[in-house]
C-alpha cells in the first residue's frame, strides 16, 4: 500500500517527527521541490485508484462483466505542504478552489523537474520557474499497472514521455513546450540539471 504519513527531518537535531496531517494522495516516483514562500511541491507521480475493470469476454448484464480493481495509475494532480500550517493542500489555481494539474492528460511519473531564473536572470527568487522533462504516464485505469513494480513501460502498461512543461510558481500553471522535446523518453530516475548561463543570448 502507499503510505500517506509524512516526517520532517530536523537537520540540527537529526532526528525525524512524523507529521499529523496526511497527504491528500499518496504518491510515489513523484517529484519534490522547494518553491519561493517555503513551502513544498509535489508534482504527479503514481497513486492507488479504484477503477471499474470490463471484461469483454462476458456478455453484457451477465454476473462478472465489470468489477472493481485497484490499479496504479499516474496523476496530473500536484499538491503543497505548507510548512508553517503543517498540512498538504491540492494546487489550485490563484485565489480558487480549480485544481492546477499537469498538461500531461494523464499524468507522469519518473520525470525530474529543475529550477530555471526567470526574465530577471538570477536564479532563486520569485519569479523562477520550474521545468518537468521525462517519466512516464499509464494508460486509462483498465489498463494501467495494478502493482508497484518498475518496467511498466517495457510491460506495454505505460508509455514514455518526450514533452517538457515549465511551471509557474506565480500563476501554479503547467505550460506545455509545443516546439521542443526530448529525442526519446527519460526513466528511471532521469535528472535535470541546470547548466547555468553559457551564451549571451540565455538566461539559463
């Protein structure tokens, strides 16, 4: 099962304290990152679902048709923990309760997500954004894994992902890159890493 506590690591102390509040999905090969007001975001990943599983071999209104399963399925789905109110809130956009999810319709997992400057140039302010590259995203429910392990890709269970996203942290929207992507999928723990400036026309 996915656990849904979370602990917070005291580096002075060393010493772990589990948190009261739960997340509002647990997740796992999702990604984590540090935004500008402290608090922290987590971006898609894998969650447990219940989905209703159609059996074409058996005719329609005979017993064992449809049933209920649990699968593992990618989410578009975020969420942020606040660290000053200790507690986990889905994104949503500015000032509403509407859900901030990824462009991916599915979701993604596995992916890496790294820290560019904004049109200021100076990384590590406000106005950064974030670039989500790589994972994966699992088929509809019925098709989706129905356990944790890893190579869902090469199970036919999931498909790679070639598409870059940047996210707002300003607007917590997920823009989609229209005219860039990967040459092939990135899995298996693929990493970002920002270069730095290295012409006179970029930023990063």
């Amino acid at each position: 099962s996915l656990y849904e506590q979370a602990e917070v690591f005291d580096p002075e102390l060393r010493t772990f304290e589990s948190l009261e509040e739960k997340m509002v999905d647990p997740r796992f090969r999702h990604t984590s990152v540090q935004l500008s007001d402290g608090s922290i975001l987590f971006i898609g990943g894998q969650i447990a679902a219940t989905v209703t599983i159609i059996d074409d071999r058996i005719p329609e209104g005979f017993p064992g048709r449809e049933r209920q399963e649990t699968r593992v399925i990618t989410t578009p789905f975020c969420e942020v923990f606040s660290p000053k109110e200790n507690k986990f809130a889905r994104l949503t956009f500015p000032d509403t309760d509407r859900p901030s999810k990824l462009n991916t319709p599915r979701g993604r997992a596995d992916h890496a997500t790294g820290r560019l400057s904004g049109a200021d140039g100076v990384l590590g302010n406000s106005d950064d954004v974030f670039l989500v590259a790589g994972g994966f995203q699992s088929f509809s429910g019925q098709f989706a894994p129905d356990n944790k392990f890893a190579y869902n890709v090469a199970r036919g269970l999931a498909v790679g992902s070639q598409s870059f996203e940047f996210f707002d942290p300003i607007t917590r929207s997920f823009t989609q890159v229209s005219n860039a992507s990967l040459d092939s999928p990135k899995l298996n723990t693929p990493y970002v890493l920002n270069a730095g400036q290295f012409n006179d026309l970029t930023i990063d």
